[in-house]
C-alpha cells in the first residue's frame, strides 16, 4: 500500500514509518519539523520506498504534489500542537494557537481524504479523558472549564474526534480513532512536551535535581512505542472492518511519576535529588489526573492486540540508549 503518514518526524510517527516501510509499504513522510527532528528517520531516510515531505499539514490539502497523489490507499494523521513551546524557529506557540492550529490541520486532512477518497486513521489522545475512572471509549466525557488553558490540547483533540466522526455518520469518510496512552522511545523529546519519562532521563543524566509537582503519587501508564506501533498497524489491516471506532491504545500498568524518577536515578547513577513543588502553583485550577491507565479491553478484542513490554525493561533499554548520546 502507499501511505501517508503526518507528523512523521515525531515519536510515533518515525517509529511507525520504520514499521510500515518494513512491511513494504510506500511512506510518504509529511512534516514541518516544529516538534519532531529529521534525524528520527535514520532508519529509512535513503529508502525508496520513503518519501519526506517539509510542509505544514494545515494547507496539506491544497499541496499540489500531494493532491496528484491519487493512489493513496490510507492517511495516517499524527500531527499536532501540544502544548506552549518555542520551536525550532524560535516562534511561540500558546494555547489559543494549539487550539486553531489543530482545528486546521483537522480541516485540511478531512478535505484531503474527501479528494483522494481514501481511509483516515486518527490519533487522538488519553487526555480527553480527564479524571476518568474507567477509560472506556464508549464513556461520556467531562473535561474541564474552559478558563484553565490547560484543557486546551485535550479540547482541540476532542473537537477532532467529533469532527471527523461526524464525517464518517454523513457518510464523507471513512475513519478510525486510536486514542493513545503515554508512550516514549529513545526518540522522545526531552521537554516536558516528550512527556515526564525522557525529561527526567535528561536531568538524571545531568545530575541534575528533579523536580515533581504535588506528591508524585499521582500514576501514569508509559510503554514503549513499539506497542503503539503495533496496535496502529493492527487497525490498518483490518480498517475496513472499524469505520467509526474509537479504540484506546496503551498500557494498563500504572507507575507513579514518584517511582519512576527514583528508577530513573538508579539507573543513570545519577547523584540527581527529588525536589517536590505543590500542585497548585503548577497548575492553578486545573484538576490534575491522579490516575491514568489504558482501558484496552475493545483493542484486544477487535484487533488481537496485547501489550508485549514492560515499563521496567523498556526504561533501563531507553536510558542505556540515550547515555550512549
């Protein structure tokens, strides 16, 4: 098949390309590099079966070269803004941005697979959630007020995830959601936009203090990405069969981000100390997620899909890795 793949530069996206291309798959790349880096794709940068594209996903429906790209069997959308952030060219991204920027790019892809008339398959996010108990994809959704910014990516997700299955109910597309947990990689950026995993791994290597907001009691669930991975290849093979399903992707094995620094010092060595910061003078009125763990009953039941690594093993391999940088 020929696949498009946005936000190929970033964790999941590389990892993903790398699968796709080894199962002889064409990969066309498509990234303006704000988040992700071009030496993610190492792997299969000289392939030829891999094609890169730097453009911006937003006005990805008007590109001339991808239009002419008819014989596009999928899209895979991974692209999207976070959080705040400074990129690559110095420019700031706030919350509003994220909110419009995601809401554009949902806008370009959607009349981009209208044009070719192929499936779409979207990666949304755990953070849509919130403070669920549960994690089931067929729960309603409560989020937060919206005078917090911090709601503003998990928000903007959400709209995407209407969006483009209110597309599918008029019968304008095809469409699937993955809903991804926390995942990292030796790739993972090493700001807090990479997630905690990778930025304490930076700081232990440095030895220098970590700091955790609130007690660190709080769990999240981290796997490795080649789970990830796994589980979106599972639903392009048999995405002919899941128009209109959300499916959660992710791990049910909950680590605290207490444990996990301490790990993470005793395995760089590091002479870095724990330093804790109240939660509120992080994170104002936001409510935060004092456990997350993904559901994933429905991923083992429509694709056949179960977890094959553990937290322990994945981090002492990502921080043997990144040491050697």
């Amino acid at each position: 098949m020929k696949i498009l793949v946005t936000g190929v530069c970033g964790l999941i996206g590389s990892h993903l390309a790398d699968e796709l291309v080894k199962l002889g798959h064409k990969v066309i790349g498509v990234d303006n590099l704000s988040y992700g880096k071009k030496k993610n794709l190492h792997n299969i940068i000289d392939n030829k079966n891999f094609k890169l594209l730097e453009l911006d996903v937003r006005n990805i429906d008007k590109n001339e070269v991808i239009k002419n790209e008819k014989d596009i069997d999928v899209i895979f959308h991974l692209a999207a803004y976070k959080k705040s952030y400074k990129n690559n060219a110095n420019l700031s991204v706030v919350s509003s941005d994220v909110m419009i920027n995601n809401v554009d790019m949902t806008k370009s892809i959607a009349n981009l697979v209208q044009h070719i008339g192929c499936p779409l398959i979207y990666t949304s996010t755990s953070d849509v959630y919130g403070n669920s108990q549960n994690f089931l994809e067929s729960e309603s959704i409560t989020i937060g007020p919206p005078n917090v910014e911090r709601y503003s990516y998990a928000v903007s997700k959400f709209f995407d995830e209407q969006f483009f299955l209110n597309l599918v109910n008029e019968n304008k597309i095809k469409c699937t959601i993955a809903r991804i947990f926390g995942c990292f990689s030796e790739r993972s950026n090493v700001g807090l936009t990479g997630g905690h995993v990778l930025h304490f791994i930076d700081l232990a290597s440095k030895d220098k203090d970590i700091t955790i907001h609130g007690d660190g009691n709080q769990t999240r669930s981290m796997v490795y990405v080649s789970d990830i991975v796994e589980g979106l290849v599972k639903i392009l093979k048999k995405q002919s069969t899941l128009n209109g399903e959300i499916i959660n992707l992710g791990t049910d094995e909950e680590v605290s981000v207490l444990d996990s620094a301490k790990l993470i010092i005793k395995l760089c060595e590091s002479n870095s100390k724990i330093k804790f910061i109240k939660g509120e003078e992080v994170y104002g009125e936001y409510k935060e997620i004092r456990r997350r763990f993904a559901n994933t009953k429905k991923a083992q039941k429509l694709l056949e899909w179960n977890i094959q690594t553990s937290f322990s093993k994945s981090l002492k391999h990502v921080v043997e890795a990144r040491l050697k940088l």
